[in-house]
C-alpha cells in the first residue's frame, strides 16, 4: 500500500479545484497527468515586470506593469493591419497592439473607459508608447495579486500562465516534508538542499537565485529520479532473478510463411539481428535488447518476425508506439502483413472508451488476441494479459516505460525489445537500462539512395517555391514542409505553420494540406490519408510528423529553421523522405546570420547520412545550452534529469543503489526509499519486493 502521505502527489490532476475533463486533457499534453508532475514542470524564465505609476519613469524594450484607462478602438480593416487600442497612462497616450486579433477578445478584455493594470514589454514607437500583445490585463481590484515577478512556464494551447500557475501553486502549496534518503556525504559533496526545499525554490519566483544556483536545486531532483531507476533496476534484478523467462519453442511455421511471402528480400543486417533476437527467445532468460537502426532500416519488419515465433508458441506480444497515428500505420501494415495466418491483431489507444474498449479488454485477457498493437495505453490499470510473452517497445518513450512493461504481467518476465532510430551511446543505455544486449542494423534495404542533402538562407526562399512549383507541374512528387517547434508556445507554433500553409495554398490552390499537434488524432489521420490517397502535393507540417510517417511518394522535405532543430531531430525528420528508389532530397532552410556553429552543425547533415556520425557529432558540438529549458534530442529521457548534464549524477546514483541493495534487499531499513520509488513512478519496484 502507498503511503498515505503522497496520496496528494500521486493522484490524478482532475482531483484539483477547477480541473474538469477538458482541462484535464489539455494539460495531459504537457506530460503532467499527477499531480507530482506539476512539481517537474519547471518554469523555463521568470519575468519581472515592475509596476511604475509614473510611465516616463518606466525603461523602454523592458516588461513593465501600468494603470491605464482605455480609450478608443481602432479595429484592423484588413489582415496585416494591426488592432490598436488607445489609452491613456495617467495624462500620457499609450496604444495597446494586437496583430492578427480575434476582435471579440480585444473589446472583452479593454472595454472603453475601463481601468486595468496591463504587463507587457514597453516600446517607443513613431513618438508614442505602446505596448504589443500585453503579457496580462487585470482588473484594478486584482492590484494585490499582481506580482512583480512570475514564473514563465511552457504551455500548450488553450491553457493560459495564470490558470497553470494557479494549479501549479494549489500542489506547491501542500507540498509534505519527506524524511531525506540521498547519503549525507553525497549531500555535502554536490551542496544539495533538501527535497521540498528543492522544489519549492525552483518554482518560486522571488528567489533571487542565479541559474547556476537553481541548477542545484534542478540537480537534487535529478539525483532523486536517476537514484530511484536506479534503485528499481536493482530491486528487480535481485529479487526477480530467480524467475525465469519462457523459452519460446516453435517450427518457424508463421515466420517463414512471412518471410515467402514477403515482397523483398530481408538485408544481411536484418538476418543477423534476426539471428540475435532468436537465439534469446530461445534461451530460457528474459530478453532485454535494444534495437537501433536509422530511420528506414527495417526495424519494423524485425519485431514482426520475431513476435510470430512468441505468437507460435502460445504467447501474446504487444508493440508501443509513442502516439496513435504511429499506433494505426503499425496496425495497418501488421495487418497487412499477417493477414493470412491465423492471428488476431487489435489495437488499443486512450481513444477506446466505454464498451468497445471492454470488449478489446476482454479478448486480451482470455488470450485471442494475439498481437495488441498501442500506445501508453497498453500499460495502464486494467490491461490483463493472458499470456504475455513480448513486448516491443517503438522509439522515444520515457526511461522507465520498459519497466512497467516488463513486470506488467506477474506469472513469468516478458521478454523486451526496445526499438530506436536515434542512437544511443552504450554506457548510457548500461546506465538507463541496466544490463541491455545491443542490435545494431547497420544497412539500408537495397536501393535506397543517400539523401541529397542542402542548406539555404531563408532570403532564397522564392528561387526555392518556383523550383518546388515546376516540380508540382511536371511530375507526381510530394512535399514535406516542416515548421519549428517554438519553446514557449505551441500557439506561435501553429501560427507559424498556418501562416506558411496560407501561403503556399495561395501560391499552389488545393494542393496543400496543414497537420499540426493541437488537431485531435482523428483529424490528424484524417489529413494523412487524404495526403497519400489524393492529389495533394505539399504537407506542412509541425514537427508531429517526426516519428515514424511513412508516406513513400513524398521525396523532398524542407525544414524551415532548421537551426532551432536538434540534429538528431533533422535527421529523424530527413527519414521521413527517401522511402523508395526515387533520388529524394531534404533541403533546411535557416534565418539569415546564423552563427559559425550553428552553419556547422547544419554543414553535417550534408555531409553524411549515417544517424550514428551524426549523433556523435551532435554531442560533439552541442554546447551547455539552455539548462532549466526543454531538450529536443529525440532520445528517450527522464522528467527531470538530463543525460547530457548529469552523467556524473548517474554514476553515483547507480553505485549508491547498488550499495543500498546489496545491504538491504529488500529496503527493511531504508522505508524512505520507498517514498522515493513512488513519486518517482518507479513502484513496480515495490511491487516486486511485496511479492518476492
Ligand atoms: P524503421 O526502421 O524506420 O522503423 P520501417 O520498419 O518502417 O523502418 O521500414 C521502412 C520501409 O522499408 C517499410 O516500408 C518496409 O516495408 C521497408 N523494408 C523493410 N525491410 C526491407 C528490405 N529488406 N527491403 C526492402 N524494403 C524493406
Ligand atoms: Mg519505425
């Protein structure tokens, strides 16, 4: 049983004042679906926006706070004209500025004659204050609340600063003192403070810390999640040792059917990975391996193979990708592919619900379905297993999902398979996974080209769309186009891409479609079918489209800023073209005065196709970068630590977990460990030393 003094930090968000269904789920999309999670979520800036009562005295170009008294509206009359609002600022003009307005909103939020305190970055233009887009607009009486100083946090659309940070401050507040459990010298060697202490000083933001300073505190949170996987690698290597795995007879009947009736020949590489993977399933010890081949090598194919020896068997096998529209393309070729042996495949997403849903249920539980295809879902409360025998795991999930998929099921150990196109350093995968076999596929099906590979100013940008418009004319290719992630807002994310996608409709009519990652997953596959299926020829797209996309006419990407992409992203994004025997290209298109590093790291992905060069030249060149920001490397991670900071940090966690272990297996005298393992997420550790 849980303690019950977590039971606040562990229950669902939807328990918080003001958190309905659809909030719910628009948080989910930051990854927080407990509350903890909202301790993890740091904010990424603070701002400071002081309020001045006189605005001569207030600085220009810097966020400010002043009263106003609202004047006049001057709606925009056609779209590139802004929507401007006058004002006044004790006896001194000030217009308010809106580009793209909805003007519902702007009359909402400033009516005529109203007082407001308005936030937002003090610009001097033509003569005049103004300010552009103001941060927030408050009511006079809500002077008291408006604090100088406010985290800045990454949102998604339809979730607004104020409404996360109160949510944010309703878990904060009621954040309990835990008894400490990281070693007192480790403490002093790496000036850690404690765990609440931790958290609350890197959300506040009245703490006049340094970054470096809040770096500590960002530490000990990543010591405390590194230390707590580490821990439950342990724990689960010592206590469940003794069960074994099945050894998974068959007579290759299913296999070999596939392979006849395959439409290609497998590559040499993909034999001997075959090969590897066989002889595991074989032995009677769990499987632990990790498979990693670049975009297009034919990983799929592999884990199909391999799934039908532990389906012959008598098993079931499940295969997790990280999102639905990855999900249903695997379920479509599977489908495809298996559809004459006698195997039932099913697919289960959050987008099951009500009877449907317990029906899939039903039939994975008595064992008929054999190949259950899905995303997180799978390993949520509720999904019983008959006999689960494999589970492979696609790309990019967070550490710890192998975990939970590896002890889903309590009669023996599933055997894993973990699937990544991004490759991952092996003292990190030691690290992270513990003791993982390694697959490498090292070459590409026959016939496929390298991608012809360039780099170009925005400024080329009409040389570039006459060129892609004669290509439209004159022959049946298609198009990725890519819009950059933007950190802060998902909203300007989206705005980019429409205004790109209006753009290129204008230029070629009802040739282009738009996908981004605020349309539900029906629209979003919707618009996929409708790329492939029909005459569309460009697809702009943000970066949803990352993960495994496999649209084989389309032969040309372009990445628009590119230099804001990881490289390890460009090249998971360059994959997605290249899937055919068609010369394919990928073109990135960066902002003007890029600098001299940022040309070069560009420059690699010119000069070679291989993920594997690409990656280590990535980490060759990346610098320090933004440390309380996101990262955007497309390798799995943890919530709070990061592997290219905290190397050190694993090291010690891993020999401090296996000193505790060795000493006490089973934590009779470390109980606040167990603390530990639970906010962590890392319980089924615990699990197993119940049951063990
Ligand atoms: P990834 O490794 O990126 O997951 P996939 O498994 O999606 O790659 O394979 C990419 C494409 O290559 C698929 O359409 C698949 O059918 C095809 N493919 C896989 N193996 C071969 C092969 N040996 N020869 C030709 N095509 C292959
Ligand atoms: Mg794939």
């Amino acid at each position: 049983m849980r303690p019950a003094h977590l039971d606040l930090l562990l229950s669902p968000i939807n328990k918080l004042k003001g958190v309905g269904p659809k909030l719910e789920n628009i948080i989910n999309k930051l990854g927080i679906k407990l509350n903890v999670h909202f301790l993890w979520h740091f904010p990424y800036r603070i701002i400071e926006k002081k309020y001045y009562e006189n605005i001569h005295d207030a600085p220009i170009n810097q966020l400010v706070t002043l009263k106003i008294e609202v004047v006049k509206h001057y709606p925009s009359k056609f779209r590139r004209q802004p929507y401007r609002v006058t004002c006044l600022a004790n006896e001194t003009p000030i217009d308010i500025v809106y580009f793209n307005a909805r003007h519902p909103f702007v009359r909402s939020v400033l009516p005529v004659k109203s007082i407001k305190m308005i936030s937002g970055k003090l610009e001097f233009f033509k003569n005049k204050f103004q300010i552009t887009h103001p941060s927030s607009i408050e009511n006079i009486t809500d002077i008291q609340l408006l604090r100088e100083k406010e985290p800045v946090y990454s949102l998604t659309a339809g979730l607004n600063m104020k409404s996360f940070i109160k949510l944010s401050n309703q878990v904060l507040q009621s954040v309990p003192d835990l008894d400490e459990w990281i070693d007192k010298i480790l403490i002093k060697k790496y000036k850690f403070t404690s765990w609440k202490d931790a958290v609350e000083k890197l959300h506040n933001p009245n703490i006049d810390d340094t970054y470096s300073e809040k770096n500590f505190y960002r530490r000990r949170l990543a010591f405390d999640e590194l230390f707590a996987h580490q821990l439950a690698i342990c724990i689960i290597r010592t206590i469940d040792n003794r069960k074994k795995s099945i050894s998974f007879k068959s007579n290759d009947k299913f296999r070999n059917n596939l392979i006849q009736n395959l439409e290609f020949k497998l590559t040499n590489s993909q034999l001997t990975v075959l090969n590897e993977i066989q002889s595991d399933l074989l032995s009677n010890k769990q499987m632990i391996r990790l498979l990693q081949g670049d975009v297009g090598s034919g990983k799929t194919i592999v884990a199909l193979i391999s799934m039908l020896t532990v389906i012959e068997a008598g098993y079931q096998v499940t295969l997790m990708a990280p999102t639905s529209i990855l999900a249903y393309q695997h379920f479509e070729n599977i489908s495809k592919l298996i559809n004459k042996l006698p195997i039932k495949i099913d697919i289960l997403t959050g987008k099951d619900k009500g009877r449907g849903k317990l029906d899939k249920l039903k039939k994975i539980k008595n064992g008929d379905t054999k190949i259950i295809i899905g995303t997180h879902a799978l390993i949520q409360e509720g999904v019983d297993f008959n006999k689960l025998g494999l589970s492979v795991i696609d790309e990019q999930h967070r550490f710890g999902v192998y975990q939970r998929m590896a002890f889903n099921y309590k009669g023996f150990r599933p055997s894993i398979l973990v699937m990544s196109a991004t490759p991952i350093p092996r003292t990190l995968t030691l690290a992270a996974y513990g003791d993982m076999n390694e697959s490498r596929l090292i070459e590409k099906p026959i016939g496929r080209k390298p991608i012809k590979t360039s780099v170009l100013t925005l400024k080329k940008e009409k040389n570039l769309l006459e060129r892609v418009g004669n290509k439209i004319k004159n022959s049946n290719d298609k198009f990725f186009w890519i819009c950059p992630l933007i950190e802060e807002s998902q909203e300007l994310d989206l705005k980019a891409a429409t205004d790109r996608y209006n753009s290129l409709n204008k230029l070629f009519k009802n040739k282009v479609l738009l996908i981004h990652g605020q349309l539900n997953e029906k629209d979003k596959e919707a618009t996929m079918e409708k790329f492939k299926n029909e005459d569309y020829r460009i697809l702009v797209a943000t970066t949803v489209i990352e993960v495994g996309i496999d649209i084989k006419s389309a032969t040309t990407i372009i990445i628009e800023h590119a230099e804001r992409f990881g490289l390890a992203q460009l090249h998971q994004l360059r994959g997605r073209v290249g899937r055919n025997n068609e010369e394919s290209y990928c073109i990135l298109l960066h902002k003007e005065n890029i600098n001299g590093t940022a040309k070069k790291r560009l420059n690699i992905m010119t000069e070679t196709n291989d993920g594997f060069v690409i990656a280590e030249e990535d980490l060759k060149i990346r610098g320090p970068g933004e440390i309380l920001g996101k990262r955007q490397s497309g390798l799995p991670s943890f919530s709070v630590a990061d592997l290219s900071y905290d190397g050190d940090l694993l090291e010690e966690a891993k020999l401090n977990a296996e000193k505790i272990i060795n000493n006490d297996p089973k934590l009779e005298n470390n109980k606040n460990l167990r603390d530990l393992l639970y906010i962590h997420e890392r319980d089924t550790a615990i699990r197993t030393l119940n049951a063990g």
